[in-house]
C-alpha cells in the first residue's frame, strides 16, 4: 500500500487529498481545504506549511503531487499562487517530522484533467463528479478538495512511469548514459 498526498496550492484556500494505492485499487482516506482568507501573506504561507504538516503527520504519504503554476492574467495573483505552492512544496519536503524520502510530482491541469476526466479541457463540476465515483464517496467533494484528490489520482495512474523514468535516471547516472525526461511534468 502507498499514501499519495494531493495538493491544489492556492493563497486563500488549499485543498488537500490523501489517497491510498494498492495494485489498482484506489481507496479514499481523507480530503479538505486549508482557509487562510483574513491574514496577511507571510501568516497565510506559514498556516499553509503548519497544515499540510500536521497531514503528513496523520497521514504519513510516500509519495505527494502539486499542481504545477499556470500563468495567469494577474501577476498578482500568480506570485501570490506560486509561494503557496513553495509553502506546500517546503512543507512536504521537509524533515522534521521524520527522515523522508517522499517522491514529488508535479502535474499540470490539463493532465490532471486528461487523466481523471480523460478531457484535458474537462469542467470543475466533471472532475468533481468522477472523483466521487472513481473513490467511491457519498457525496461529492468540495471544488479544492476534488481538485486535490484529483491530483493523487492522477499522481497514482502515472506513478509506474514516474518510477521507471527514476530507475532509468538512476543508472543512467551511474553507467553514463543519457538521462530521460518525464514529459510535461517534473520529478523532485
């Protein structure tokens, strides 16, 4: 079995998915949204990275994906975006909770969408509902929250690849050969 933890980095809300992986099973663990609307930047970032840690301390993921940053119309907006992604980014990374070794992926919307909808144009409302069926829950999941989720779903049908492409990156290291990239998507 391995955690994938999901994130949907943003400045006033972050949503979270934790999702387990067993051979082709997917089973739901825990999902929601991190608010932060009312407080300056430097407190949101830090409520951000002091969340997502207490995650990882229920949850503990072996493997993580985030949402890569799309360019936006507000560069505002876009700043704001990528350093809740850094928080997010920091605090997955980070080792004081314990030693990890934790695989990060990184995910554009398009392939997040292609992979859980397989429209990679596909509507908020269409990713929310398949994540609730491909998880099997009750009811369907908050926007952020579905978002999120949709991400570790992604993360968990491209993990076999992202693993081969990082044994490959790895002895190509040691044997001096040429290193393969993951396609429209980077690995930490």
């Amino acid at each position: 079995m391995t955690i994938i933890l999901g994130i949907d980095p943003g400045s006033l809300i972050t949503g979270y998915g934790v999702i387990s992986v067993t051979g082709n099973k997917l089973t739901y663990l825990d999902s929601g949204c991190i608010r932060v609307a009312g407080k300056e930047l430097p407190q949101r970032l830090q409520q951000i990275y002091l969340d997502i840690r207490k995650i990882m301390e229920q949850y503990p993921p072996q493997e993580a994906a985030i949402e890569q940053v799309f360019m936006q119309q507000n560069a505002g907006s876009a700043l704001k975006l990528g350093q809740a992604r850094g928080a997010a980014i920091v605090a997955i990374l980070a080792d004081n909770i314990a030693p990890n070794n934790i695989l990060l992926a990184e995910y554009s919307a398009r392939q997040v969408k292609q992979a859980v909808v397989g429209y990679g144009a596909a509507a908020k409302t269409q990713v929310q509902q398949m994540v609730k069926t491909m998880l099997n829950l009750p009811k369907i999941p908050q926007a952020d929250a579905a978002d999120a989720l949709a991400i570790a779903i992604c993360h968990a049908h491209s993990r076999t690849s992202v693993h081969a492409i990082i044994a490959a990156e790895q002895k190509s290291k040691t044997k001096s050969f040429r290193t393969l990239k993951f396609r429209n998507s980077r690995l930490r």
